[in-house]
C-alpha cells in the first residue's frame, strides 16, 4: 500500500484514507495512482460489507497539487493523452473518481475542511456523503480555465439541479457545508462525519449483503435507464436474490426475532 492512502479495516467496514496531511491531500500522480490501486483492490473482497473513504488532516482533499501539473501533463501525454481510455471507460483521473462508483459495495465518503476540484469529484464517487457543516467545497477548475474532467460531469447531474451545477462550475466559488447539502451535492451534515459514516457502514454491514450489492448495482443501471427498462431491472435484480440463502436466513431472523448470520456474497 503506498504512503499516499491507507487502508484499515473495521470489522467488515474498509477505512480508506487519503494521507498526505502536510499538502491537505493534494492530489499528486503517486496520490491518484494509490487511490485507483486502493479502490481496485477491494473490488474482489467479499468479506468487506461497507467502504467508509475520509481524509488525514485538516482537510479531506484540496485538489491537484498545481505544483506537481507539469507530472501530471507528462503522464497524459505518455499513456496516450486525456482522451484514452486506460482503465475501462475511463483514464487514469477519472478512474480515481469512477473506481469507488463501481465497487459492488457501498461507499460512504466522510469529508471535512477543504473538498476541492479533484477532491470534490473523488467525493461524487461515493454512495453517500457525510460533510462538517464548515467544510469548503469548490468545483474549482474554474479558476484555472478547466472544467471538471475526473468523473464530475458524469455524476453531477445525478445530484443536483442543472442550474446549480452550473452556477457552481462557472464560478469557481467556495460554499460550506449547508451549501452543499441545499444543493445536493452531500447526502448530511454532521459533526463528526467519519464517525457518522462509521455508523452508517456498520448498520449497512448488519444486512443481507447480497441485497446491498444487487441493490447498488440496479440503482447504478436505473440511474439513465427508461421506465420499461427499470421496471424489467427490479425483476431481475430481485429474482437473484429469491430464495437464495442469505434472503432466507433475514426472513427467518426476521421472524425469529434475532440477529441475522449472513454468509459473504458468493
């Protein structure tokens, strides 16, 4: 595992931080590459129920580290340039974002102090977003002539109005938490967001975690599907989960009246 993120674990909840404090982890290329590798690593971990992804320090992400861009161009323009596709449908910044979308398991983001350009888009990858009412966020390409090109087009207009997205991106401007929650960009607002989304992976975690995964997996698929199309996914997603062992063993909790024993997805 790289210096730049950490992985814990917390029962069946992975903790992944970003761990560059010093630089209120500021996205350098060793940074992007140890979150792309972090998050493909879990991909194939049935024992892991939930992902909770926070930040070191002061501060959850303040974006690229603009020292470092020269790198950055260089690693573009040696893989092929921004428009290669290097890790699926994605390159390799969009895969940094995209990589916590994707896992079958669901991802809780606990972000606080600085949630900047990258950082604000990284956070977009996750299921749920736990924010500190005084957190900064900022779409903040802007300021630098660009656009948000690390997955936030993609995710955006899942969360919020086409208007406050745009608002957002054409300003640059810095809004806190409260902002954001209006907006939709973050999902609650509290305190203590790790230890917030700590408790929401650990409750998580208690379920039936087929459920959980098929679950994300259709609401993945419903997201830019036709009614006809969503209606014919709830089918299947649901006949995989008929009868099959963990879908009994929660009725028989249920009726029982105890814990259920769930076993790790097949």
């Amino acid at each position: 595992m790289s210096e730049r993120v950490s992985l814990s674990m917390d029962g069946p909840v992975a903790v992944v931080a970003l761990c560059r404090p010093e630089k209120r982890n500021a996205l350098d290329l060793e940074m992007i590459q140890a979150i792309v590798e972090t998050g493909e690593a879990l991909m194939d971990r049935k024992d892991i129920r939930a992902v909770v992804l926070c930040g070191d320090g002061p501060s959850f992400c303040a974006g690229l580290d603009t020292s470092t861009f020269g790198t950055l161009v260089a690693q573009m323009s040696k893989t092929g340039g921004i428009t290669a596709r290097t890790h699926g449908d994605s390159n390799l910044f969009q895969r940094a974002t995209m990589v916590w979308r994707d896992l079958p398991m669901p991802v809780i983001a606990a972000v606080h102090g600085h949630v900047y350009g990258g950082g604000f888009q990284i956070m977009l990858g996750a299921d749920m977003r736990i924010a500190r009412p005084d957190s900064k966020f900022s779409i903040r390409e802007g300021k630098w002539g660009l656009i948000p090109d690390m997955g936030g087009m993609a995710l955006l207009p899942q969360l919020a109005r086409a208007d406050l997205i745009r608002k957002y991106i054409y300003s640059a401007e810095v809004f806190d938490g409260n902002a954001a929650l209006n907006a939709g960009f973050i999902t609650e607002i509290n305190d203590d967001p790790k230890a917030r989304a700590l408790e929401i992976a650990c409750d998580i975690a208690t379920k039936n975690p087929d459920a959980i995964c098929v679950a994300k997996e259709l609401i993945t698929e419903i997201e830019h599907a036709s009614v006809p199309d969503v209606l014919m996914a709830e089918s299947v997603a649901q006949a995989k989960l008929l009868g099959t062992p963990n879908q009994m063993e929660a009725i028989m909790a249920g009726l029982e009246g105890r814990k259920a024993n769930y076993k790790d997805p097949a």
